[in-house]
C-alpha cells in the first residue's frame, strides 16, 4: 500500500514538472513574438519597412541581387525605393553588371628605375687569368640567364646593353673574360646580353664587320639601347667604368691599356672597348665593311664619329684601366693605307651596318653568351696601280699629313666636342 502511495506522488510531481515547463516555453515564444511586434512598429514609425523575407534565405549572388530584393520587399517606401535605384545606377556605372573591375598596379608591383646606389662596386679589381671551365664559370654566375642575359631583380635599368665581342680561335681569351666580365656587370646593375660573334671562312678577319653583324643581330634578338664593341683580350681592372652609354657621345671605355703602360695610344684612339647608343650608331651607320686584317677599323670608327659630330667621351685613366692578355700578333693587312685614305676622306660612308653581307652558320644560345657564327664575303682584291695613281696618294698623303701636323690638337684627358675645339670631360665619379 505505501509503494502505491509512494509511486503516486512521484507521478504527481513529474506531472506538475512537466506542466511548467511547457508554461515556460509558451512565455519565452511569447516575450520573443512581442519584441518582434515592437519592432516592427517602431521600424514603421521611423518609414522602414521590415523584409517579409530573411536575406540569408534569398538566393543572393551579387550586390545587385540583395539591392533588387530590397527594392521588391521597399515597394510602398518612395524614399527608400529612389536611395536604392541610384545605389544600382552607380554600380552599374562601375563595372556593369557581374563585371569585376580590374585591380590597378600598385606601385608595389613596378620595379623602381635603378641608380648609383643600387651598385656594389669595389673599385680596383684582382684579375683572374687562371683558366677555368665554362661549367664553372656558369656555376659562380648563376643569375645569369640562357644566352647571357642578365637584369637585375630588385630595380629597372635605364638601358638594355648589348656587349659585342668579334671573335676567331680565342677560346683560352674567351674563358677568362666572361670569368671576369660577368661579376663585373652585374655589380654594375646592368640590364645586358654578351654576343660573341664568331669568323668562319678562312679570310683575314673582319673586325668592323663582325661588329656591324652583331649590332644587327642584337636588334632582331632584343631591343637594345646601347651598343659595347669590346676585344675579348680586355679585362677591366676597375668596376667603376660604368658600362653605359651617353646621348650624343661615344665613350672610349679602354683609356689605360697594360700593354702600352696604362697610357693613352694616340689622340684619336676609338678602338678596345666602345659604348655607342643605337641612335648614334644608326647616324653613322656603324663601322665600313672593308678592314680585312690587322688594324684601320677604329681610326675609321674615329672618322664617323667626327663626321656624324658625336663626342668622344674618356673616364679618368685611374678607372679606365684594362688588362691584356696575351695572343699571337695579328697579321696587318697589306691594303690598310689604301683603306684608310679612303676612310680620311669620307669614302667609305656607304659602308656599313645596313649593307653587311653575311651568310649565318649557327645560333646558339650558351649558358654565358649568345653564340653567333657567321662567315663573310671575301676582301676586294686591288689591282696594280698605274704610275700617275701612285704619284698621287703619295701628293695625296704629304698634303694630308701637312694639314693635319699644323691643325694638330692636344687631345690628352679630353675628348672632340664637335667643333673645332677639343673640351675637357666632365669628371661623373
């Protein structure tokens, strides 16, 4: 009987638990229906209507989509309805729409232009003349690029350089040059291609041609800005001869050559390492054709260059320093007086860059440079010259060696200005 009992009152209690509960439920449902009702009323009160419909259960994909259903659900609201018809006029002037605009370029994206200060030079160099393999070479250089391209990564140059070097049966030369050049460049921030072009045929080489073949050649690989004639048995010994070039001037970069004691050859010296910009060079159409042999091409270079009036610039003679390195003694060519008298005269302006006939064997682009393989027309022989053709260079040459003893200018730590005067260079380190 006290069991019954017992299982009856428990049963009354759970039943009353259970009742309170389910009051509970009904007063919360209750004071949230009545907050919603105040809500809303102030809502209408301020001029906004509530949306009927939750936005998270509309299939909105883009702005204009939740700026449409707010306009469907604002029918009755003039105000609200105009705020958002303009708010979708002026998106859709944007980008139109589900247009995505395109992200401008920060200036964080532009590589800055680079300057002096992005330069690591050290000054008077150590030369390495030891031989070492091109694997090697290609080994400590590793940022230079296929076919000897090298920009640098953390600014934009000012000018893409071409490095020409006429080449024939130097490979012990060439190895240690690009050992030594590339360090060089690339200290120098320089943005270049080395263009080793090479003399096939079995003809006297051609220096000027081989020049005026790489310049061409440089032009349909790239797009340089300024040209660098460089002989492959030049090292620089100082990194702070800047290979550039200059609006209106040519730079004779070799001013002090180990070989003649680090001492300027002759006045009008153009030859062992030149920069030239491409306007420059397009004026006078580069170098003439005919300089079959030893010698003449940069006295003739020399000629353009006054007859163009485009100034020739040399750095100081303690930064334009150069180490030769040994070779077997070129053959001069046995028509060079010819040649020359004609290049004193102007002759051999026709010559050129634009007229070079070559007939191209190979194009290789090296781990270190571009290798260019060419060969060219042979020489134009001349013929016995008569007595009274004779007695007239010889008239021909004591004239000219006259007027140029008398006109003769000092030319030491200068460079022609164009006119008749000879001006001192500015001193830019």
């Amino acid at each position: 009987m006290e069991k019954t009992k017992l299982k009856l009152f428990f049963f009354k209690i759970c039943f009353f638990l259970f009742i309170g509960f389910i009051i509970l439920l009904n007063v919360e449902s209750y004071n949230s229906s009545s907050k919603k009702v105040i809500e809303r009323h102030e809502m209408k009160k301020r001029g906004v209507v509530p949306l009927t419909t939750p936005l998270h259960q509309l299939n909105l994909k883009t702005p204009e989509d939740v700026l449409e259903a707010l306009l469907h659900e604002e029918k009755n609201n003039n105000q609200i309805r105009t705020e958002i018809r303009q708010m979708l006029t002026r998106l859709k002037s944007v980008g139109g729409k589900n247009k995505r605009r395109k992200r401008k370029k920060r200036s964080a994206d532009i590589l800055r232009k680079c300057n002096r200060d992005d330069q690591r030079l050290l000054g008077p160099l150590i030369i390495d003349e030891s031989s070492i393999a091109l694997a090697n070479i290609s080994a400590k250089n590793p940022f230079v690029g296929k076919g000897g391209k090298f920009s640098p990564n953390f600014c934009t140059p000012e000018q893409e350089i071409a490095i020409i070097v006429p080449f024939r049966d130097r490979w012990p030369n060439l190895l240690v040059w690009l050992n030594n050049i590339h360090p060089v460049l690339q200290r120098q921030a320089r943005s270049y291609r080395i263009i080793v072009v090479e003399q096939l045929d079995p003809h006297p080489f051609n220096r000027a041609a081989l020049l005026n073949v790489g310049a061409r050649e440089a032009e349909i690989l790239g797009s340089p800005d300024c040209f660098v004639f460089h002989d492959v048995d030049l090292l620089p010994e100082d990194d702070r001869n800047i290979y550039e070039c200059v609006p209106g001037s040519a730079i004779a970069m070799s001013v002090a050559a180990s070989k003649w004691k680090y001492k300027l050859q002759y006045e009008q010296y153009s030859g062992g390492v030149m920069a030239v910009g491409k306007r420059e060079l397009d004026l006078f159409d580069g170098l003439a054709n005919s300089f079959y042999g030893w010698g003449g091409e940069d006295d003739d270079l020399y000629h353009r260059l006054k007859w163009s009036n485009t100034s020739i610039k040399r750095n100081p003679a303690h930064i334009a320093r150069y180490r030769m390195l040994g070779h077997e003694k070129a053959v001069e060519s046995p028509i060079l007086k010819n040649v020359m008298s004609l290049s004193e005269r102007n002759l051999l302006m026709k010559e050129g860059k634009s007229n070079i006939k070559y007939k191209m064997k190979n194009l290789a682009e090296d781990s270190l440079f571009t290798w260019i393989q060419v060969e060219l027309p042979p020489p134009k022989h001349k013929g016995k010259k008569s007595f009274f053709a004779k007695a007239k260079e010889k008239v021909d040459s004591f004239l000219g060696g006259a007027i140029q003893h008398i006109f003769k200018q000092k030319q030491e730590d200068k460079y022609y200005s164009g006119s008749t005067s000879w001006a001192k260079d500015v001193d830019r380190f």
